[in-house]
C-alpha cells in the first residue's frame, strides 16, 4: 500500500501559488485573507494560526478579527464592513460561532465575491451552474489528491461519505464532472457496506472514527479519508488502519492528508478572489 503525502502536495501547490504572486503585476497591494472567529477554542485557533501561517508564507496578508465580543447586529456589520474593503479579497469566518445557533446566518452577510470558503447560501446555489464561483477548499483538496497522484477516476466507481455542504455535496458534483460514477451514503443509508463493498475509490467525510474497516472495503481500493476527529488529544480519521495495508493499494492518511491540502486549496480561491478584485478596480 502507498501512503499519500498531503503535506508535499500542499507545498508543490504552495510554490505555485507564490509564483501566482510574484508575477502579478495587476495591482500593487498583496492579497488579502480576512479570517473572522469568535473566541476560539484551542482546535480551532491551530487550524486559523496554520492557515495564517501558510498564507503569509505564500505572500498573502492575513487579518484575524475575534468577534466574540460584539453583538450580533455589530458583528453583522463588521461582516459588511470587511465586505466593501478593497484592500481585503476574501473572508471566511472560522467555526464555531458562539452567538448564532445557525452559523449560516452570519456567513451569507459574506458578499459571493469573497466567500472563498464557498459556503454563502448564494455561492452553493450557484456552484453547479457557474464555475466562477468558489468551490469549497476540501472536495478541492480532494481533486488535487487524485490529479496529483494520477488516480484515473473516469468510469470508476466513487463512494463518497457524507453529504454535508462543506464536503460531501460539492464533492460529488467535481467527481461525476470528472467522469466518476458517484455513490453517496449518509447517516440513513440501508445499505452502506455494500455500497462502499463495491467501490474503486472511498472518499470518507463523516467524522466517526474507525468507521471504515478492512472488511468493508473490495482488494486495491484507493481510500481518501477527510474525517477529522479528536479523540484524547489524538488526531484520528474515519478509517480504521488495521490490516488495511494488506487490501488497499492507496491511501490519504489522517493527519498529513487531506487536511494540509485544503489549507492551500482556500488560498488559491483568495488568489481567484483577487485577480478578479484588481481585474475590476
Ligand atoms: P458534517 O456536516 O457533520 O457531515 C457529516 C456527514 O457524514 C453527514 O452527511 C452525515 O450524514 C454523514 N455520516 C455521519 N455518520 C455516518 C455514518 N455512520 N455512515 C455514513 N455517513 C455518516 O461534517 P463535515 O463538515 O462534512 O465534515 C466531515 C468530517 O471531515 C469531519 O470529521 C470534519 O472535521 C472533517 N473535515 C476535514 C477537513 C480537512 O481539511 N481534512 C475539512 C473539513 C472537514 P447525515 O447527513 O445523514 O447526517
């Protein structure tokens, strides 16, 4: 089985991207990431400081602005605010919100132009009819996966786990683009295992640790996991490794997978969002 390396793809994508950059010669200010959170927790400032991290690497400004302190109605302005910013490309608001119980609601304030995190009601409505909105970062993550390691996915059969707007839908909308004959199941599918049994290819994003086991998948199937999970301070996966070296061929493990990929495939929506802002100002 071979194991593949997210945090390679990241940087190889990394590298471009700062290229991207530097031969830019549309404006002459750098792009610019707004990351909107409310007290985060300690899992969620790791995820908002490595994606700072990386974006300052790659030559985009970042802004952190913790809301948890305003009031709704000031919180929505703020959205507003950052909104009509040219100096700003894209927004996205780091989950979870304290004050909203439904999150969607501040985050269709973000106007489409700078969802970067693709998540406006408005944005997902329109993903399957106009390409030049943005997909979110993981299925796109998952795609540079595939390409990257030249994962044949035409004709074949995909199962993707989970239907969430995050990852599941969007994802099964790039796949059957790209040829893939695409099985969903979720939480209330009957016949999950036979689903999965019958699969070239598994994309699992549900988030329960150890769902995927040896028994349940066919010989040579390539295994993409998504799921993130925290478990005793330990980073754990949706697949459960055991003997699973003997069946699958290929692999995206958890860490060091999926999730370093995404971090970079948002910061190539930012550099979209850009050259599209200095296109037009
Ligand atoms: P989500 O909104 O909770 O969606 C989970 C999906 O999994 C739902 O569609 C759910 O079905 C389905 N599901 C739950 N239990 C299942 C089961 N036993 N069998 C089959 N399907 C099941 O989560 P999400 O935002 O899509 O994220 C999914 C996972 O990916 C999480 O662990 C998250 O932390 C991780 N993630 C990782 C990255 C990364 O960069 N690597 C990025 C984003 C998310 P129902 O719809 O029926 O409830």
């Amino acid at each position: 089985m071979n194991i593949i390396d997210g945090k390679k793809i990241a940087q190889i994508v990394a590298d471009e991207l700062t290229q991207q950059i530097a031969f830019s010669k549309l404006s002459n200010r750098p792009p610019k990431l707004v990351i909107i959170g409310s007290n985060p927790d300690a899992r969620s400032l790791v995820y908002i400081k490595a994606k700072i991290k990386r974006a300052e690497d790659i030559g985009i400004d970042t802004d952190f602005i913790d809301i948890g302190s305003k009031t709704r109605d000031e919180q929505i302005s703020l959205v507003e605010e950052v909104n009509r910013d040219n100096s700003s490309d894209g927004i996205i608001i780091q989950l979870p919100l304290d004050d909203w119980s439904d999150p969607q609601e501040l985050i269709d304030y973000i106007s489409k132009e700078k969802d970067v995190d693709g998540l406006t009601t408005s944005n997902q409505n329109s993903l399957l009819v106009d390409e030049s909105l943005f997909t979110p970062a993981t299925p796109l993550a998952v795609m540079k996966i595939i390409e990257s390691n030249n994962i044949k996915i035409a004709g074949k059969t995909v199962c993707v786990v989970g239907r969430s707007k995050l990852v599941g839908k969007p994802l099964k909308y790039l796949l059957e683009s790209a040829g893939a004959n695409v099985l969903v199941v979720h939480s209330k599918t009957k016949n999950t295992n036979e689903l999965i049994l019958k699969s070239d290819i598994v994309v699992s994003a549900a988030g329960k640790p150890g769902l995927i086991s040896v028994g349940m998948v066919k010989e040579n199937v390539i295994l993409i996991d998504v799921g993130i999970t925290e478990v005793d301070g330990k980073i754990l996966g949706d697949i459960d490794m055991n003997n699973m070296a003997e069946k699958a061929s290929l692999i995206s493990p958890v860490p060091g997978g999926v999730g370093p990929v995404t971090v970079v495939m948002l910061l190539s929506n930012v550099i979209k969002a850009y050259n599209r802002s200095v296109a037009h100002n």
